[in-house]
C-alpha cells in the first residue's frame, strides 16, 4: 500500500515556519520565495484536511493541531538527519550503537576505547547511556552492558566483572580516623542508589547487622552522582573502587572501611540472538572479553601485594 506521507519539502517548510511562526522567516532560512513556502504549507494542510495555522493580517500563528504536529515533526526530521550523516560518516566503516550503564561507560570503558578504535579504525562504537532495562527490538543498539545476574531473555550474555562496592567517603568523615567502624558508619548518613535500593542492607547483614535505617537517606540514579554526593561531605556511599579510582587518588575520596558487599550480580555484555553473527560486533566482545581479563589479571596481582 502507499504511504501516507506528506512530501519531505512540505514538512521542511513546515518545520521551519513553525519554529519561527513565520512564513518570511521560513523562507529566508530555506533560501525560498515566500510564495514557495506558502504553497507548501497549503498542499500539507490539504494533504492532512487540517488546519496547522491561523493566518490573520498581523501574520501567522500555529494553531493547536499545528503545535503538536510541529514537534513531532521536528523530532523526526532530527531523527532523519542524524541518521543520514551517520551513513555519510561511515564510508564503508562499520558503527555499532551500544547501550552502557552511564558510570561504568565514563570511567572503565571510555578510557579503554582507545585502544580498540586503534586497532581497528574501521569499526565505530556508539555509547548511550540506559540504566533501566529495555526490548532489543524497540531499539537500533547491537547490544549492551549492563549490571544484573545475566539472565536476559533472548540474548547471549558473557560476564566480564564483579562490583564488591565498600563504605567511601569524604577524609572530613572520618575525624582523624584511620577506618570507621560498622557500628559507627551505620549512625551517619548513609547515601543510596536508586538502581540498587538494598545495597546497604546487604552490607550490614554481611556483617550480621540489623540497622533500622539502612534505608534510609537521599537517593541518587548514577554512581557518578553518589561519589559527588559523597566528595561533598553528605555522607556515605557504597560505590566500586574502580569507579572512582580518580578521587581516590586525589583522596576527595577514601574508603572508610574495607568490608566488601559480594553480590551475586555483575557487569555483562549482551547481545541479542539476531546480532550474534554480525562481523564487528564480535571484534568487539573478543577484545572487551580480553580487556576484562586483564582487569582481572591486574587486580588480582594488586590484592596478592596488599596480603
């Protein structure tokens, strides 16, 4: 069947004199005559049977219709040109759109890119954060990492690490001392993420506590925003050491005591059945595969120096 689509020089035009309200405007964005404009607008509305503007001698104005139209074709047209100067971009290089968990995405897999994008220039790899989950099929992601117990309907997963998140916060917090104890971080604030709502109860019960507020406090999405939280004296956060290795250094941050939180949860990659064959998208997982294994590699021989 033929499409119901109105012609893309219509919605061009129609795009822009609604985001001016002005057909003069339009046109001289568009490089048109007024005219030209005018009757693309008119052949739309007549295409639509629907008025988009009211015209009166002071100008023209959108009606009702005419604003909720222009915003979801403004949005299209966006869509539209992102996606053809990505294929322009591309000149035969291969691009895989993956889905990352914002934190892990910013401070353990972008510094590591680099080392992928040099080896293989012709692969280029999109990062967009999610930090809920989602269907493969109402996306264009080839896959994506994510932090769960691997079990993802109709995707192949691979496990690349652990978190073990331990009780960090400012050095203001701990008043001279070197760690503080289970007893006296649960009386101070304790700082929780809204994507592991539990994860101080965990820790104390780890340590065979009952602790009436463990959650309580203000909540935070992202890791990113709990180490922020924390820099800034607001309390405690459970927060991975390998997430926030730079404050650690800098010692904005420090590690208030050494308990770690072992979940039965971890970082995977999935991909979906559909993409499984697709030649770039397993370079990819071959070398981050690698790379968590050096990972691996090197923090154990960190540990074995500590003991």
């Amino acid at each position: 069947m033929r499409r119901r689509i109105p012609s893309t020089a219509a919605l061009i035009c129609f795009e822009a004199a609604a985001r001016h309200e002005s057909f003069t405007k339009a046109s001289t964005e568009l490089f048109l005559t007024q005219g030209a404009v005018c009757r693309q607008i008119a052949n739309l509305e007549a295409f639509l049977d629907v008025r988009l503007f009211r015209r009166s001698k002071r100008g023209v104005k959108l009606t009702e219709a005419g604003l909720s139209y222009s915003r979801r074709v403004a949005a299209q047209l966006d869509a539209v040109e992102r996606e053809t100067l990505a294929v322009m971009g591309q000149q035969g290089a291969s691009t895989l759109e993956l889905a990352v968990v914002p934190t892990f995405g910013t401070q353990w897999l972008l510094p590591r890119l680099k080392d992928f994008q040099r080896h293989n220039p012709q692969i280029t790899v999109n990062l967009t954060n999610r930090t809920r989950p989602f269907l493969f099929a109402d996306t264009d992601f080839d896959a994506a990492i994510y932090f769960g117990d691997g079990d993802w309907p109709g995707t192949q997963t691979s496990r690349l690490m652990g978190e073990h998140p331990v009780p960090v916060c400012s050095p203001v917090l701990l008043e001279g001392e070197r760690v503080l104890t289970p007893a006296r971080i649960a009386e101070l604030a304790l700082l929780q993420q809204s994507t592991r709502p539990y994860a101080w109860r965990q820790w104390f019960a780890s340590l065979d506590m009952n602790v009436p507020r463990d959650l309580g406090g203000p909540r935070y999405e992202l890791f990113s925003m709990l180490a922020q939280a924390a820099v800034h004296e607001m309390g405690l956060a459970l927060i991975p050491p390998f997430l926030i290795q730079r404050e650690l250094r800098e010692g904005s941050l420090v590690v208030a005591n050494a308990h770690e939180l072992i979940s039965s949860k971890a970082y995977y990659l999935a991909v979906p059945e559909r993409h499984r064959e697709l030649g770039a998208l397993r370079i990819f997982q071959d070398w981050l595969m690698q790379q968590a294994h050096e990972y691996h590699d090197l923090t154990g021989l960190a540990l074995a120096k500590v003991t």
